[in-house]
C-alpha cells in the first residue's frame, strides 16, 4: 500500500523546516532505521530516520526547498513489486506508517533481517522505533507482546523499559513552547514583496541575537562641541583636490573615539563562546551602513591604529560599494564591535541589536541643542545620547559603564584623536 512520508517535527518550536538533503533516490529499497535525508530546522541540520520499510517510489519535494510544512508529504512509499500512485495519497486515506524521528548523533547500527521481532503470527507489521527495536533485540523482547503507547500504537522506548520492569526516567521539567502564532490574513489592499535572501538572513540572525543573547542597555549623554570644533578645523585644512583630499564627518571620528575607547578598555572588544571569553588582539569597527535590501556592516580593520582621513575615506568606498554589492566578504564579515548612527534622520535615542558573535554594539543619536548646568550655571551645549548594547555574558555593566567612560572623555576632549 502507497504510503507518505510526512515532514517530521524535529524540534517542540518548529512548524517548518528546509529539506536540505535527501540521502535516498528514487527507487532506492528503504528499511526501517536507515537515515532517509537531511531536514534544517530553526535550530540546526538534523537527519531523519525511516520507521518503515519499502521502496522509495516517488520523490514530491526536492532537495533545498525551504518553508516545507510539518506533516506535509514529502515522499511516497510503496511496497516492492507496487506500482506508484499518479498523485500523493492523501494523509486521510494512509496507515500511519511514515512517521520519522530525528537522530542527530546516531550510534553505529547493524541491519538485522526481519525476525520475530519485526512481525506478529499473523504477519502483521509491528510499527516501532528504531530505537525501541535496537532495545528489544539487546534485551531479547518479542516486539509482539509489546504494547506500543506511542501515536497509533507505536512502540517506543518507553515501551521497552516497562517490558524490562525498568520505570520509566521522569521527563524534565521545561516551560511549554510558545504557540506559533497564526497567520492573520491580509485583506487591505497591498503589495506583497518576496524577501530576498539578504532580508531572511538578516530577519534570522537578528531575531537569533535578540533571543539567545541576553541584553542590556547603558545611555550616556556626550557633549559634542569640542568633536565639531575639531571636525571644522581639519576640514578646512584638506587640500581642494588631489590624492590628499578629505571631508571628515562626524561618524568618522565617533569610528575613531571608539576604537580608541576599545583599546582603553580592552574587556569590551570580546566576544562569548562556550568555552572562553575572546578578547580580540585587533578593534575591527563594523558600521551600519542601510542597503535597498536591508543592512550591512563593513568593517574598519585596525581602526585605532588608523588616521582620521584614512577612516574617512575607507569608510566612503566602503559604504558606496556595499550599497552597489560590490564588498568582498572579508570586508563585512567579521569584526569586534559595531556602531549604529541614527543622528542623520534626526533619532535621539535608540537601542540596537547586537550583532553576533560580538560583544557590544554603540546606537548614536543626534547632536542637538539642549540646556545643561555647567559650574552651576545653565549653559547651552550640542549634546548626543548613545546607548551601548552588551551581551551580559561577556561585558557586564562595569565594563560597560567604563567603556562609556572612555568614550565620553575623548568626545568630550577630541584632541586625543590626534595621538
């Protein structure tokens, strides 16, 4: 009888995966417990197991198809010598035999001949684990006086340990699993834009960072008076035109001020791993720079070690190829530390994502007028907020407010830029 191979769950949170893989062919004979494809997941690449045995009669998604459902159909499976359906059978109508389970790490297994274990007297098929048949066989079980607790009568492992009379290990204690939240039809007039594969892979990673990196925020207000001064100053001294030439901008000397401030407090240019925290020999500043499909990050390598109209004009070929596709990847992937610069469209505070594996990224907002109290006067200054963003695990908030610190005093007192 024709049966389909669903798309398994492979993960409590997973409603879709990508059939990244399949490691069987058309025609291909399949016997239970042989690894069938490879499916991604939301949490990595896993591969998939056949519960039952045949023929792999026709293939209905093909390998690299993203956004697969959970239970669709996937494949078909006939028995040897049967013909193969025109049409995928429809779920309703099939013996629930195609269910799969996912072995991430799989133990070396030999293939056993069907025995007692696989059939009962009446030949019937015994739907069970590949696990739970690995079990059976080390503990001598007949499959068949077994009860399966599993979906439509499957034995599973727990199964096997109650035949030993061995209880059953108590599940861990876990927090249910959000329910994914349904899709809300649409009935206003729009234009539905297909993402590209910049946006999915930014949409991924970012909302990644946000859930497994534990934020938090610290915002200081800067004065920028002395940086605008300064910016001033050698603006006028560039030459008009020739290979000398440059025009600073206020986000390159904020480049520069935290390079510097990174190198003064060398905690906050790291990142977290399992097994270290990597503080970085070189600061590599990453810079936002917003692209028509979204956002990239070029870097400025060495950026301490770097002249104000060097950054400046790097920054400028930077920014210009990345928003015509043209970054080499060494000049965007990587990096210790990333600045997001809001002030041009007028934002006055805002909080940005980290962007993995980094340790810390700085939102700058925009210079304005504000009222301050000076020697206890009220003066007038060009005041910005910034906010940095640290990933907990590896700048807490006292590296944080020091690295603040730092950066605060050299806005504040830009000569320093020039050492």
């Amino acid at each position: 009888m024709a049966t389909n191979i669903l798309m398994p769950a492979l993960s409590p949170t997973m409603t879709e995966g990508t059939l990244a893989k399949w490691l069987k062919q058309e025609g291909d004979t399949i016997k239970s417990g042989d690894v069938i494809a490879e499916i991604e997941t939301d949490k990595a690449t896993m591969e998939v197991e056949a519960v039952d045995e045949g023929v792999l009669g026709k293939i209905l998604v093909a390998a690299g198809t993203e956004g697969v459902a959970v239970n669709a159909p996937i494949a078909v499976l006939v028995d040897a010598g049967e013909a193969v359906p025109s049409a995928a059978p429809k779920p309703e109508a099939l013996a629930p035999k195609a269910a799969t389970e996912a072995t991430p790490a799989p133990a070396p297994r030999t293939e056993s001949k069907p025995n007692s274990h696989d059939t009962t007297d009446q030949g019937e098929r015994i739907v069970a684990s590949p696990l739970a048949r690995r079990m059976a066989q080390q503990a001598g079980l007949d499959l068949a006086g077994i009860t399966g607790s599993g979906p439509n009568g499957r034995i599973v492992k727990a199964d096997i340990d109650a035949a030993r009379g061995k209880p059953p290990a108590p599940a861990p204690m876990a927090a249910p699993a959000a329910a994914a939240p349904k899709p809300v039809d649409i009935t206003a007039p729009h234009d539905a834009i297909p993402h590209s594969s910049m946006r999915k892979i930014i949409a991924k990673r970012l909302q990644a960072a946000k859930q497994a990196i534990p934020h938090f925020y610290l915002t200081m207000d800067v004065e920028l008076d002395a940086l605008l001064k300064l910016r001033a100053d050698l603006n006028g001294q560039s030459p008009k035109d020739g290979p000398g030439t440059f025009k600073l901008s206020v986000n390159d000397l904020i480049i520069k001020a935290s390079a510097i401030a990174l190198r003064r407090v060398p905690a906050a240019n790291a990142s977290f791993t399992d097994d270290a925290m990597i503080r970085y020999h070189d600061v590599d500043i990453s810079v936002a720079v917003a692209i028509p499909d979204g956002l990239i990050t070029p870097i400025i390598r060495k950026a301490d070690q770097k002249g104000l109209a060097a950054i400046s004009n790097e920054m400028k070929d930077l920014a210009a190829r990345a928003k015509l596709g043209k970054l080499k990847p060494e000049e965007f992937q990587g990096g210790s530390f990333s600045i997001s610069n809001l002030g041009m469209y007028g934002i006055t505070s805002f909080s940005a994502i980290i962007n993995p594996p980094q340790g810390a990224i700085i939102a700058i907002g925009a210079g304005e007028k504000r009222p301050i109290v000076r020697g206890g006067e009220l003066a007038i200054a060009t005041v910005m907020t910034v906010t940095l963003s640290c990933d907990h695990r590896v700048v807490d908030g006292a590296i944080g407010a020091e690295f603040l610190a730092a950066f605060k005093a050299i806005v504040e007192q830009p000569l320093s830029l020039m050492l």
